[in-house]
C-alpha cells in the first residue's frame, strides 16, 4: 500500500492517496516507533473515497491506539471523518445483570405504599360508581338504552340456561350427599328439608353467583379492557362523557336486578332436583317429599339467599368493570383483566359471605 510519509520532530503526516495492494504498513509503523513519534496527522487529497479507504484508517487507528500513538483525523474530509467516527464508536454494551439489593425497610415501606395506592384507587372506583348509580335511579345519568337493555339481555334469560342445569345438579347432589348419612338414622325423609333449607339460604346464591363471575363478570373486563386497547374509552373521556355514567351504572344494575330472579330459579331448580333423588331412589312418594320442602322453606331463609345474591351481583359487576378500566393497552392485559376479574369476584364473594354470617347470627341473638 502506497502511503506517503512526513515526519518532523514530534509528528508525522500520513498522505492516504492512491492505495494499492502493496504492503508496507510493518515499515511505517516501525519507521514511527523509529522515531518516537507521538502524534500521527492522516491526510488525503481524494475527493472521492472507497471503503478501502476507510478500512485502511480503522486499521491504522486500532495500530496506533495500541502503541499510544494519537491519530488525528481533522485533516481528512468531513464525509470521511465522520464515517470514520462512526466506526470507531464502541458496540453496545449490554447492561450488567447485577442485582441491586434493596433493604428490608425500603421494600416493605414499597408494598405497603402500593397497598395503600390500590386500596385508594378502589375506594374511589366503588365511591365514583355508587354516585353513578344513585344518578342513574334519579334519571340523570347519560347513557344509551339500547346499550343498557342489550346488557340486560346478557345477563337475564340468556344466562337462564346454565343457571337452570348447574342449579338442578347441586341439588341432586346435595340430595345424594345428605341421603348417605340420613339412611343410616332411618331419617331419609328430611332430605327434602335439607335441600330446601340448604338451595334456598345459601347455595342457590353462591351457584348463581359462580355462574355469574364467570359468564358476566368476565364479560364485563374483557369488554371494557377491549375499549381501553382500543383507546374508546379515552376518546369517550375527550368528549366529556362520564365512564361511570356510560359504561358501569347500567352494567351494575342490570346485574342487580337479574342476580335475584335467577337465584329464585336456582332456588326452585335445586328442590327439584332434589326431588328426583328422594323419589327415584330413595322411594319417598312426591307428596310426603314437597310437604317436608314446603315446611321447611320460610320467607326469612329466601330472603336471606335473596340479600347474598345482590351482594354478589354487586360485586361481581365492580370486580368487572374495575379490572376492564384499568387494563393495560394490549392483547395480553385483556387476558389478564378478565382472569383478575373472575378471581377477584369468587375471592370478595367468599369473604362476604362469612362477613354476612357473622352479622345474620349476630342480629339474630
């Protein structure tokens, strides 16, 4: 390679001009450390340059890097100066894998702050969704009612199919399950009691209530995560439209209003259902088996499944709308959105109902 050298006292130009295949770079380089060089100018008078050009410069700075020679590259054109800049940028390092290790304080001091951010957050969902409620009752809330008896639909007669079969079920089961123990006391008979005592107070609500968690529930988050990836509810808000107003008041009492006729049916489904156990195989005749289920049904015990069905409706649909609202902005969060709906509703429904209990048992001393 054809190279011009001019060395003075301390620095040397290199004259980059008609490269070849020649080479002599083992003679300049030992010419330069001949003469204790400290400083290298790179110099060339093509105004049209190749990329053997530019590889020759790499070469030469990675050389005199390496033996604390400085190579200065302001002679060269702008072009070629900063394309070899570029070059000589070091690769991206990936970031190390080190693990900061926060403090037992620190990190508690986090969770319980972000508890506290969450539970503010739903207490302000629930507040905010009451007040629509209240404004939806008084006719003042802004909403469509085509949207609102479409989600009425949703949640009435075309839930009425699984309720009507899983509510005949448990009750044959919890038919077969009392009549294993009843047998052996010769008290067969009060099956029918058990079961209509049981449908009626609890079970019936907490099947319709499962039912509901996971039919409309999880409607209700994917629907409103959908909107909120497709940026819907951000454009409702610009128009100046109240979400609570539009979107949860007519989901929550739709569901207020159906959860109760529904669990009626189970109520209605599961003495039936019992009653194909006490009369098919444990040969109590139809009319002694509904006198026993009709003493033992009282107003007290169906309004008391009646009150637990409305706590879960209410639940259920908050857990919906609140987990659809604040889902992330993609497919992935929807996902997530509805499986923590449906969790979140079977978990609140469990607690309510010991909470109830208590309160049942203690209002009723």
């Amino acid at each position: 390679m054809a190279i011009k050298l001019n060395i003075t006292k301390n620095s040397t130009v290199l004259n980059f001009n008609n490269l070849t295949g020649d080479n002599e770079e083992d003679n300049v380089l030992a010419t330069l450390l001949q003469h204790k060089v400290k400083k290298v100018y790179a110099e060339t008078e093509e105004k049209s340059f190749s990329s053997l050009l530019t590889a020759e410069l790499y070469s030469w700075q990675k050389k005199l890097s390496q033996e604390k020679i400085e190579f200065d590259t302001s002679r060269l054109p702008k072009n070629l100066c900063d394309l070899l800049s570029l070059s000589l940028k070091p690769a991206n390092i990936p970031p190390s894998q080190e693990v900061k290790v926060i403090p037992f304080l620190e990190r508690t001091g986090r969770k319980f702050y972000g508890m506290y951010q969450c539970v503010g957050g739903v207490l302000a969902f629930i507040k905010e969704t009451f007040a629509a409620c209240g404004r939806f009752i008084c006719g003042n809330a802004f909403y469509r009612k085509k949207d609102y008896w479409f989600i009425f639909e949703d949640c009435s007669y075309q839930a009425v199919g699984i309720t009507a079969l899983v509510s005949f079920l448990v009750g044959l089961i919890l038919a077969f399950v009392g009549a294993l123990q009843l047998k052996m006391f010769g008290a067969s008979i009060y099956v029918a009691s058990m079961v209509a005592l049981g449908m009626t107070r609890i079970m019936a609500a907490i099947m319709v209530g499962i039912i509901m968690a996971g039919r409309t529930g999880s409607s209700y988050a994917a629907t409103l995560g959908t909107m909120q990836v497709n940026e819907e509810i951000d454009a409702l808000k610009t128009l100046g439209i109240k979400i609570s107003d539009y979107l949860i008041a007519p989901r929550l009492i739709s569901l207020v209003l159906t959860i109760p006729f529904l669990t009626l049916l189970a109520d209605f489904l599961g003495i039936m259902g019992g009653a194909v156990v006490g009369v098919c195989f444990l040969g109590i005749s139809p009319t002694s088996y509904f006198e026993y289920s009709l003493k033992a049904l009282t107003l007290k015990n169906v309004l008391i499944g009646l009150l637990h069905s409305i706590v879960y409706g209410i639940i259920i649909a908050i857990a919906g709308c609140y987990e659809g609202l604040t889902a992330g902005r993609d497919a992935d969060a929807v996902g997530k959105a509805t499986t923590k709906a449906v969790v979140t509703a079977l978990v609140w429904m469990i607690v309510a109902t010991g909470i109830l209990t208590v309160l049942l048992e203690a209002f009723k001393r």
